[in-house]
C-alpha cells in the first residue's frame, strides 16, 4: 500500500482559461505580497518575499511552461520563530495548470513542507489561505488579498497604544481588552508558535477571515502570549485582556 504524498499540497478550479491562472499565479505581488522585490514572471528569475522581522525567503524560477507549470526553487529563507531557521531551504514550490471540461485546474505542491518540520502547520495554514483565497480571487475577479507593503499594526500592539493613549492614571473598565472570535479553520498547534509568528505566516489567512477586523488565529492552547482570555458560552467569542 503505497503512503500518501507527505508534501502540502492543495487544488482549485476556477472558470478561466489556463492562459488567465497561468497570469495570476505569475504575478506574485497580487495575491501574495506586495513588498517583493525582483521581478517573478520569467524563467531565472530570482525575487525576495518579506514580512517584518519574522519571514523572509528568496525564490528562484526554476523551470515554466507557459500555460501549464511554474517551479520555484527556495534558494534561502528565514523564520525568527523556528529552531532551524532556514526551514524551507532548497525546497520546492510547484504550479500545474491544467483543463478539465469547462473548468481550470491549478494544483499548488509544497515539496519538502512536510509534516516533520516545524512550521509544517503554520506554514501549510497560510499557504492555503493564499492559494485558495488570494489566488483564486485575483484569478476570478482580477483583484487579490496579498500583505500589504505597509501592513497594520499587529493586534497586540493595537491594544498597548490604546493603552498609553489613556495616559498613566488609571485604566477604564474596557482599556486593553478586545474582542474577536477564533478562526478555527485556521487554528494551529503548540505553544513553541508565538503569536507575532502566527501573526507574520498567517497575515493573509487572517485577513480571509470572515470574522470581525479584529479576530485573531490562537495555538490550540487557546492562549495569546501577554494576554488573559475568557471564553463567552453563550456566543463562543473569546475576549483577550492585556497585562504586559
């Protein structure tokens, strides 16, 4: 019995022509980040994602067949929340277009993302948010979800500068406190993860999110790091309170 593919992989199908994905997938800047710098739309080319501190990879296009597949070889990458931090060095990321009946196929294969390395789940979370949101909203409505050049301020930085704004005297009863629902389609495992990671990997997943602005992607423990959490019953809604 031959064991399933250990590689992340995921696949949509959309109504355009292979001709239309094969565009979108190649214009890295609309549906993934629009910080990269270098150019990602032709063979030999070698371009740089980045986000904050906390992610940032070189790829080099490796092999493209116009209409049908596009292969980007890691050649160097950084997380500031792994052990190793080159995780995902020397790996793969694989597009094949293809028809079927009246519909597009595009399959998107991670190769060496397996589920032994550490960010396997952040890293697999996010790239399915990319690729079946982004990705496929920049293909059918011509328009993507990619991170933003300048990005929002991170949750837990929103509610310090809320914080300070009420000067040193005092806290009223709702200082420091917000409200978000979990987006457990997006939830992740082990404590090992912090939030200001799960914050930079999965930028674009929150922003899929059908939640309010607000809503945050918490580890399994349930617990953000500097916060207290308190779970309604009636409504499920999580609320966080700082004490950093």
């Amino acid at each position: 019995m031959n064991n399933p593919d250990p590689n992340f992989t995921t696949t949509i199908s959309v109504d355009q022509s292979p001709e239309e994905a094969f565009a979108a997938i190649n214009n890295v800047r609309g549906w993934w980040g629009e910080n990269i710098e270098g150019s990602t739309a032709n063979l030999g080319d070698e371009w740089t994602y980045r986000y904050k501190d906390v992610h940032r990879c070189t790829m080099k296009v490796t092999a493209m067949v116009p209409n049908e597949k596009v292969v980007w070889l890691v050649v160097d990458n950084y997380f500031n929340f792994t052990q190793d931090k080159t995780e995902w060095k020397n790996t793969k990321i694989v597009f094949e277009v293809s028809r079927h009946g009246n519909k597009t196929e595009i399959r998107f294969t991670h190769e060496g993302l397996v589920p032994a390395y550490e960010c396997f789940d952040l890293c697999s979370n996010a790239w399915g948010s990319y690729v079946n949101g982004s990705l496929r909203s920049l293909i059918t409505t011509g328009k993507g979800r990619p991170n933003p050049r300048k990005p929002q301020t991170d949750f837990r930085e929103r509610l310090r500068i809320k914080e300070r704004g009420n000067g040193r005297g005092g806290r009223a009863p709702h200082q420091g406190t917000a409200r978000f629902r979990v987006a457990k389609s997006y939830s992740v495992s082990g404590a090992r993860h912090p939030s200001g990671a799960v914050e930079g990997i999965l930028f674009g997943a929150r922003r899929e999110s059908t939640r309010a602005q607000d809503s945050a992607t918490l580890p399994r423990n349930g617990r953000l790091p500097g916060f207290r959490t308190s779970r309604n019953a009636d409504s499920g809604d999580q609320t966080a309170t700082s004490f950093a």
